[in-house]
C-alpha cells in the first residue's frame, strides 16, 4: 500500500479542485444485534430469579399435571437445569434453538440400575451419553434373556442429534426414531432412503422409523416393507417445537398397544399434527380430558397384534 502525506494547504486545494482529499470519519469496532425481553419488573441486584428447589418443584409439578410419573427421575438439587432459548418464527413455524447445560449431569448407569425393569414394557432412550445408555441398553437385555416368560421390555432409541456418535446406538435398539437432521447429516436426501440405509445398520428384526415435517413420516421393518403416513396439517401451523418428541410419544404409544407400523406412524403424524396448530401442550392435554381425541384414536385404524418383537 502506498502513503503519502498531505499538507492542510494541500487538502484545501484538493478538495477545491474536487478531489477527495481524504476528510471522512473511520469507525472501528464490531456489530452486535441486540434481542430485547421485557419483563414486567426485573429482579432486585443479586437476587435469584428462581432457586433450583424451586425449578426444580415446577418442573416436577409440570409433569404430574400432564400425568407423567416422575418416581425415577434423578434430581440434582446443586445443579441448573438446562436453558434454551427458542426462536419461533410466526411465518413459518420453525424454530432456532440456544442451548446452554451449566452442570446438568447426564443419567449415569448406577441411576439406571436403581429402576425395577419390570415395572415396564417398553424403555426409550434419547440418542445422546452415549456410552452409558450403550451399558443401559445392555442390561436391558440381560433382563429380557433372564426374564423371556413374563414377556420382554422393547427398547427404542432416537437418533436425533447431527452428532457422529450417535451412529454406535444404531445397531442397538428395537425400534429407531431418526430425524430428518441426522438423515440430512448423513446425505440422505428422502425418509425412503434414510430408513433403507439405517435398517443395514440397524439388527435384524428391528423397525426403523424417520419423520419428515410436513411430509409425514416413513417406516421400514427388516424384511424392508416400506409403508408411508402423510402429515396432518392444521390450518395454522404456529409452534413446531417438540413435534418430534410428540410424533415419537404418540408413535410409541400406538406400537405399544399393539398397532402396526403403518396405523402407528399415522397415529403419530395425526397427533404431530394437532401439536404444530397450537401453542405448547396444554390445549393438547385439554383435547385429552375432554375426550376430543378419542376420535383420533379410533380413526388410527384398529388394533392387529403385536408388532414389535423385543430381543
Ligand atoms: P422435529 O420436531 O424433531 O424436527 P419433524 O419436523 O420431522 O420433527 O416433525 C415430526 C412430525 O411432526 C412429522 O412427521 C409430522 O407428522 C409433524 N409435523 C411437523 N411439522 C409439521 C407441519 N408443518 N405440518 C404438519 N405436521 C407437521
């Protein structure tokens, strides 16, 4: 770069004669986007917004109002809990996510080995710590080759996360949930193709099952019989947080009660698709109280045999 030093008299003359000599005004620094949140009052200096024994009661009160019985539920009273900070956009309903997990201890083994197993029939994993929920899946399995007469415990999994390691829980469960994110991860471009490739990976006997938004959901068991259920939108799509976790607790409780692949997933996207049209659960738990998704589950076609064969 070349440097040239200029007298006052210069610029003066320069700028006259209209040559920009130089006189603009350069900033330094960096950009920040501000995104504000209101509150009615902030709290005093040095104040708790909340203690974690009292997000912690929430929480557990929280599930006990949607019927969900937390008695193993390990709770850590010195730590956080996990924050997001979710983004919804009201045009389209997608959401962007910003997590932080400050000291929130993964579920450890000896936690797991506190439960008794046969109190259920059925145990679901969330893809992630992986190697414990590897030693936790296992010992499911020494359950079930001990305890074959009163019937064993089917044990599903959900590849969810765009993360490398999750690929090792693939050859493990009974039943597998992936996501279009981890499908998208690994190249694939479409749920016919995601759930061919996982079903080589997955054991045999298993049932492979990936939904996609707003096209619904597939499913392929090891004999590789492709059967397909299209989305449910509703009028409004206004909140797509948690559709996934909603599809699979609907899909599971289907299969579970022995529905077939293909009445299941349907039974999930039908639920899915309730969720999406409204703002978080609570409209969906009145629908339940007041009997209007009873319907839903009687269209979800009729019970044929259980499906799913634990190992
Ligand atoms: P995730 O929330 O994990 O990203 P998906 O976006 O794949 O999960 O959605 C799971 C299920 O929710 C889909 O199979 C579909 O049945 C339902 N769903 C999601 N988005 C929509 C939508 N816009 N309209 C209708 N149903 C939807």
């Amino acid at each position: 770069m070349k440097c040239q030093i200029v007298s006052f008299d210069q610029k003066k003359k320069m700028s006259i004669a209209g040559v920009d000599p130089g006189c603009k005004i350069l900033c330094v620094g960096h950009v920040c986007i501000d995104m504000i949140s209101i509150c009615t009052s902030y709290p005093e200096e040095d104040s708790q917004v909340g203690t974690t024994t009292k997000i912690n009661r929430f929480l557990l009160e929280d599930f006990a109002k949607f019927d969900v019985n937390t008695d193993y539920a390990v709770v850590h009273e010195g730590c956080d809990c996990p924050a997001s900070c979710v983004i919804l956009s009201v045009a389209t309903g997608s959401r962007t996510i910003i997590h932080a997990n400050k000291n929130l201890p993964e579920v450890s083994v000896e936690d797991f080995d506190k439960i008794d197993l046969a109190a259920f029939k059925w145990i679901h994993f969330e893809g992630r710590n992986v190697s414990n929920v590897t030693k936790m899946i296992e010992r499911i399995r020494q359950y079930n080759r001990s305890h074959q007469d009163c019937g064993c415990i089917t044990i599903s999994v959900e590849i969810e996360k765009a993360k490398p390691e999750l690929e090792s829980l693939i050859p493990l469960p009974d039943v597998l949930f992936v996501s279009k994110d981890y499908a998208m991860f690994k190249g694939y471009s479409s749920m016919a193709e995601t759930v061919k490739e996982i079903q080589a990976q997955a054991i045999p006997g298993s049932l492979v099952i990936c939904p996609w938004g707003e096209d619904g959901a597939s499913a392929s068991n090891s004999v590789g019989k492709l059967v397909h259920s299209p989305a449910f939108p509703p009028l409004h799509v206004v909140d797509t947080l948690g559709a996934g976790d909603t599809f699979n607790a609907a899909t599971i409780f289907s299969l579970s009660n022995g529905h077939t692949p293909k009445e299941s997933i349907t039974f999930g996207c039908r639920i899915a698709g309730l969720k999406v049209g409204v703002t978080g659960w609570e409209p969906l738990r009145k629908m339940a109280k007041d009997g209007t998704l009873c319907p839903i589950v009687e269209n979800s076609s009729e019970r044929s045999g259980v499906v799913i064969k634990a190992t």
